[in-house]
C-alpha cells in the first residue's frame, strides 16, 4: 500500500510541475500524443484486455467478487486498414450467476453504452490521417474486498494536437448490487463527512501553493456536495478526485487525492 501512494504522488509531483510551469496539455500540430500530466493511478490487477474469466471466482458470494475486464472496441480505420481513432472502453464484469452480480454488470454496462452515445467516432476520416486519435476509458479494480468493489475509469482523449486525461470511480455494495454513494462507507453522518472531506481537499491545496489553483477554487470545493464528489475506494481508502478545470488551470490535469478515510462497509 505503502509503495502504491509512493508511485501515485510521485506522478502527482511530475503533474504539479508541469502545471507550475505553465505547459498546454498539447500543442497544435503534434504527432502524437504527450505524456500524461496527471498523477498515474496503480497499475490494475488484471492487464485491461483481460480475456472472461482471467480473474478467478471469488471465495466468498458476498465479500469478494470474480471479474473479468473485457474490451469494447470500437476504434475507426483509415481507408488503408491503419488505425485512425483508437475508441475503446474496458467493461468490467462480474463472474457468476447472482442477481446482485446481475445488477451490477448492468449498471457497469450503462456506463459504457453512455460513454460511446456521448463521444461519438463519426468523423470525416480524412480530419484524423495525419496522426492516431484517442479516446479510450481503461479499468483498474481498486478495491475488492469487506463486501465492496470499486472500479477506477480512466479516460484518454488526445485530438488535434490537445491531450486529456481525466477519471471515474463506480462503486457497488456486493451484497445488494446496488451502487454505493460517500454517505453509505462511513459512520459519520452525512453533514459531518461532507465538512470532513471538504476541509481535506482545502489542506490538500494549502500543502501545494506550488499549483496555479483558481481563485474560487476554495469556494467551488465548499459548494461541492456529498453526492456530486467523484471518487473510488483504493485498498479501503477513499480517493476524492476533481476533474480537469475545476480547481486549476486545464494543464494541471485533473486532482487526486487520497483522504485518509477508510471505507468502514
């Protein structure tokens, strides 16, 4: 665990440097795409084209779960068979016949079908021969254990010479199948960690004067709510992130941070 968050701050270092140096994410007429300016989430379990089945069954119905990471492909070729937009989603999937199994899957499922109906590939192929587009979402498992599973998205968009990286989390209670919020993994009351984790990310900030925050950075943190944090359970800690453009410039990349809070489902 120790040398997870060793890695994941290491890369959030590498992201707070590029942003204080002022760097786009991407200049026009690149290449290719350059390297990430966000902090590197630690690497999945299972690689993301994970065949069914690569991931063996749990040893418990409710407090483990067997999955298997299936990749949705669908990337777009130029008229000489090369690769122009390299579109994909890695869907997780639970193993087993179980109705929670069931409901989860399908929930995973909607989240892949509106990530395709919202970023469509129809473009003239003409617009993307000059070099390989993006737009990818890749799966990590970061928590499988004390009856949860947490599913980290991370989507990669690079167009036109500009580069994103920004992140989700799905989080599900494995005993019911259904979709677990902040307000369900602790025994405070909802007020209280909503204060909690707000007064973490503004600490956050003050510990990293380094990075060009927005001025209502703070305030946009205090209007926050409980339920419109994206997060994910990491190991049983809760990782809060904010997207792209919210607390600072678009070349910081999103934020990560690790709030020391531990899932207590």
């Amino acid at each position: 665990m120790k040398r997870r968050y060793l890695a994941l701050f290491l890369g959030l270092a590498l992201a707070l440097s590029a942003c204080g140096a002022g760097e786009n994410a991407g200049a026009p007429g690149q290449s290719s795409p350059p390297p990430s300016q966000t902090a590197q989430l630690p690497e999945p379990s299972v690689p993301a084209a994970a065949a069914p089945g690569a991931v063996p069954a749990a040893d418990g119905a409710t407090e483990t779960a067997g999955y298997s990471i299936e990749r949705q492909d669908r990337s777009v070729h130029n008229k000489d068979g090369s690769l122009a937009l390299s579109w994909y989603y890695d869907l997780v999937q639970l193993t087993g016949d179980t109705d929670q199994a069931q409901a989860i899957n399908d929930s995973l499922n909607g989240h892949c079908e509106a990530f395709f109906d919202d970023n469509s590939g129809d473009l003239p192929l003409e617009k993307r021969a000059d070099d390989l587009w993006l737009n990818t979402m890749d799966a990590a498992v970061t928590h499988n254990g004390d009856g949860l599973l947490s599913v980290n998205m991370t989507r990669t968009w690079y167009m036109g010479g500009v580069a994103n990286t920004d992140y989700q989390g799905y989080t599900y209670d494995l005993s019911t199948g259904e979709a677990v919020g902040l307000a369900d993994l602790t025994s405070q009351d909802h007020d209280t960690l909503a204060t909690t984790l707000r007064e973490i990310v503004k600490a956050y900030m003050a510990s990293h004067p380094e990075v060009d925050w927005l001025d209502d950075a703070a305030d946009l943190v205090d209007s926050r709510s409980l339920e419109d944090m994206l997060f994910w359970v990491d190991g049983g800690e809760i990782v809060l992130c904010f997207s792209t453009y919210d607390l600072s410039p678009g070349a910081c990349g999103p934020t990560l941070i690790p709030t020391g809070v531990m899932a207590e489902h």
